[in-house]
C-alpha cells in the first residue's frame, strides 16, 4: 500500500503523558510531535489529563482561548467532562485537550459492564490505578466522538485515534465502539504482565516461551489490567510496540504480534549545538561537582570521571543493582582517578536537605556532613532499595576513597532545593553514562545519552541495545554504546564487563572525544526523521484495516 495516498482528517493521539512528564512515554510523544505537527499540521490533536490546578499548573502547557473555539462554544460534553485547550510548549507546539474525569467515576460500573459484554474486558478484580486510567480515557473518547462528530466525520471515517499504553485501552474501545470506521492505533511500550513478571523478581526470558499471559496475571494480581492491555491490542486496527523485544513479549503475554515497530526517536533540538556545548558542559560539571563537594567535605577535582544512572524507579528493572554492583568493581581496580557516580532516580523523596543547601550557599569544603550519600531526605530511607544497597557495599565518600557515590531521588525539573537544573541540562557534564536494564522495551535514556555526546552502556536486553547491533554494530569506540549481552542467569559477568569497561573509559581508554564523537553519529541515526515513516505505516495499516472490517458488515 501506497502510505502516501492515506489521507485523515483528524489524528487524536492520546495518552497519561501528555503534558505530564512521569517517565519515557513523555520523551517518545514530546520528541515526536515536531515531525507529526510537520506532516498533519494542526489536524494533529494530542489528548491529556487535566491533573492541573492554578497553584500547581502545568509547565508544558499554554492555553488558548482561540484554538477550538467554534468546537467548544458548540459542544456540551457529557458526564460532566471538562476540556482545556491550548499547545503542548515543545517543538512542533501541537494542539492539546487536557481533560478533566472525576466526574467519570460515577458511571465506571455502567461502562465495565459495556466493555465485558462488548470485549470481554474483566475490571472485577481493578485495583490501584485502573479506575483513574479508566476514567481519564473514557473521558478522551468522550472528546474524540465529540470532535468527531462536530467535524462530519460520519461513524469516524476521516478519523485516526492512537492510543498508547493500557491506561488509554478503555478509551479505544469506546471509540471502535461509538465510532466504527475510525481508525484505531494502540501502542504497548511495555506490556503491563511482562513488566509485573520482571518486577516480581521471576525470570521473563529463559521462560518467555512456557509464559501463559491469562495465568500469570491472575498469579500475579494482574487480571484486569491485562485484560483490557489485551483487548485493546486484539481490537484495534493496528497494534505497534517499541521494539523486537516487547515484540516477542506480546507475542506470547497478548497472544498478537504487532502490525509494525516503530521505534522511539529523538528530536535534535533538545541538544545544545556544537558551540553551545562546551559550556553547557562546564557548567553541568560545576554544579555536580559543587554539590559533591559540600555533602561529602572533599574537593574533587575538575577532571573527575563523572558516571550516571537514572530513569524509572525500578532497582532491578531498569538495572540499578548492576549499576551499584558494577561500579563497586572500580575499588578492585588499579586506578588514581577522581569518580563521581550519580544515581539519578526519582523516588520517594520528602524535601530537599537543608543542611545541604545551606553547605552548597556556603560553599563547604573539608566537612562531610552526616550521611553524605544522598541529597534529599527520604519518606522510606530504611525500605528504600537503592540506598541500602549503597549502605551494604559501604560506599561512605570518605576523602581516602577515590569512588565518590551520590543518590539524587528525586525529579530533576530545576527547581528541586539542590541541583537546581534540569536533567537535559545535567547531561552534558558526564562522561559516560550506565543503564544496564533487566527489563527495557526499549531504553531512552542511553539514547538521550549519546545525542548529547555522552557514551553509554545498555544491554541486549533493551531495545535501544539491539538496535544498535542490528542497525550499526557492537564496538564502543564505532557506535559510543557498549551493548552488554544479558541473560537470566549471567548477572556477575555483565557487573564485571561494565566494571572493565567503566576502567577503561575512566583511564581515557578510548579517548573521550572519539567516544563522544561516534556516541553523537550513531543518536543522529535514531532520530524522528528515520523513524516516523514506521507510524505512517500504521496509520495506513489501520485506515485499511477500518475500511476493510466496515467494508465486510455492509
């Protein structure tokens, strides 16, 4: 099929991270709505939960009193659904609903008992998060019928509604239910059963083969969110996934292979250009190296190899233990350098130190204050797994030690107490970067990594990882990425290869601006413009698919 000739009217793409930055799901929308906005103008609509207010609003959205104005002075949403309209403040700037769902809860029973009788969908046994990720993407079908119908789009021909991740799978089926020739796109980025497996401490890929999605999530406590991730991937008219790997996943847990891949691009200009990054670079090790200095008492010198983690809170998910575990190994080595590791990871943090804020005013030098490996106070310092680990290998960042560790739990948004700058700011201050993932459909922050410069170590169980293999090869000095092979069962192989080639990066070992250099040509081959082909792809899989399923009822 021609994927020129597919035309649409409308393309609503919905999801939870719209305009709410919680984790990669925000980077893969943000960074692709330039290339969208290119292709569709402002016939591209994002769709996002109003979970805003006027003393805590929204910095990613901009309101307007123009944008839609004709739809909403014409429409009376039903159930008490609210709507916000403006553009999402990224590059392309897109149109953006934020809705609003409380009143949505009232009629969750009525809408359950439709999805069963339609879908087979089981919410018995919802628990936690499912009635709000419910509620917010009825209310988005709510929006999308209504705009659909307000533009003449009869029954939804005209229309391309994607939905990503379980928490819009309710939505989906409302729109194939309300609107029959809409084209519907689902994307898992990660399939709920699989992360819970991973995240229960169960081996996924020796026994992927032997999984049975249905039984493991009634093992598991997982039963309705499964089923309605299933469903909706059974029922739309195009399902799409990140990577090969969440491929072989759903595969086997949703019992239906995706349509298409489409992996996750970048968009270049979050980057700072070439003559803006040697400074962006010096002040990033400032800052960091500022901070390390007045909670530790030591004065570390500029040229200490800076190493980093961070991402989602999932200590052996997204590889955290690895990480700790693999730069412990640099102790054992020969080695008269200054390390710094950072362990950037949003936890449950209370508020910022205050003892180390008034240190860094101070510009403390030569005492350590009490507990010098973290930079915010806990509300779960004894059950927090990453700071016991750091407790259990004794990292104490005493002056003797030339292995400096340093927890920042929290979301570096620039206005957290202590670094006080952004993550994409904090970035070009490392040198390389480690994101040895167990479970990473596919790994957006070894990519942010290296379109910054910054080489990084990922693993073939990620699937950024396998790309580069697949795409460009496996040596570190040729792609700036060392993809580590991970298995179930090699856990203290791939510490000690980190550990070596962590060493080696720290002795210069290859030199650092070669590294940097590869690490920028490979990000330049994942960028959006490479990749948004694949979802021009699924948006004509799925007007065919529509055409055809309405075609055959007639």
């Amino acid at each position: 099929m021609d994927i020129q000739s597919v035309q649409t009217e409308l393309l609503i793409e919905t999801s939870w991270e719209v305009c709410n930055k919680i984790g990669g799901i925000y980077t893969v929308l943000s960074t692709k709505a330039k290339s969208l906005q290119a292709l569709y103008k402002d016939k591209l609509i994002f769709i996002g939960p109003d979970v805003w207010s006027a003393e805590n609003p929204s910095p990613y959205f901009v309101e307007s009193k123009t944008l839609l104005k004709a739809w909403k002075a014409n429409t009376m949403l039903p159930e008490g659904v609210n709507v916000r309209v403006g553009r999402w403040d990224v590059p392309g700037r897109p149109i953006v609903i934020l809705v609003s769902f409380d009143s949505l809860y009232a009629v969750k029973d009525s809408l359950y008992g439709k999805m069963w009788d339609l879908y087979s969908v089981d919410s018995l046994h919802a628990y936690g998060d499912y009635d709000e990720a419910c509620a917010f993407s009825h209310a988005a079908a709510l929006v999308i019928e209504s705009l659909s119908r307000f533009n003449k789009l009869e029954n939804g021909r005209g229309l391309i509604a994607h939905f990503n991740e379980w928490t819009t799978g309710m939505g989906l089926l409302h729109v194939k239910w309300q609107l029959p020739e809409a084209a519907t796109v689902f994307t898992t980025h990660a399939t709920s059963i699989g992360r819970s497996i991973c995240g229960n401490g169960k081996p996924l890929y020796d026994y992927l083969p032997g999984y049975n999605g249905d039984q493991m999530a009634r093992e598991l406590n997982m039963e309705s969110k499964h089923s309605l991730e299933k469903a909706a991937a059974h029922q739309a008219d195009c399902f799409t996934t990140v990577s090969d790997v969440t491929a072989e996943e759903c595969a086997q847990l949703l019992e239906k292979a995706p349509d298409v891949v489409t992996p996750n691009g970048f968009e270049p200009r979050f980057v700072p250009s070439k003559t803006r990054m040697p400074e962006a670079r010096k002040t990033a090790r400032q800052r960091l190296l500022q901070v390390a200095n007045a909670l530790t008492g030591q004065n570390l010198p500029e040229d200490t190899t800076i190493i980093a983690t961070s991402g989602r809170c999932e200590y052996r998910n997204k590889g955290i233990d690895l990480f700790l575990d693999s730069v412990n190994e640099l102790r054992a080595s020969a080695y008269n350098r200054s390390i710094l590791a950072l362990v950037l990871v949003p936890a449950w943090s209370k508020d910022a130190r205050e003892d180390l804020a008034q240190a860094i005013s101070q510009s403390n030098k030569g005492k350590a204050l009490v507990y010098p490996v973290i930079t915010h106070n806990l509300n779960n310092p004894d059950s927090d797994p990453i700071l016991s680990r750091i407790h259990q290998l004794n990292f104490n960042n005493v002056p003797e030690d030339n292995l400096t560790v340093i927890y920042i739990p929290c979301y570096l948004n620039g206005n957290d107490g202590i670094i006080n700058m952004a993550y994409y700011d904090l970035l070009p201050g490392m040198d390389v970067t480690v994101f040895p993932s167990y479970y990473e459909p596919w790994g957006y922050t070894p990519l942010e990594s290296i379109a910054f410069g910054v080489p990084t170590i990922t693993t073939t169980l990620a699937g950024f990882g396998q790309w580069v293999l697949h795409s460009i090869g496996d040596s570190l000095v040729k792609t700036g990425v060392e993809v580590i092979n991970r298995t179930d069962s090699n856990y203290c192989e791939v510490c000690d290869k980190i550990g070596n080639t962590l060493a080696g990066i720290t002795h210069g070992t290859p030199e650092h601006k070669k590294l940097s250099e590869a690490a920028r040509k490979t990000a330049s081959q994942a960028d959006w413009a490479h990749f948004i082909g694949l979802y021009e792809q699924a948006y004509a899989i799925a007007k065919a698919n529509s055409m055809a399923r309405n075609n055959n009822k007639k």
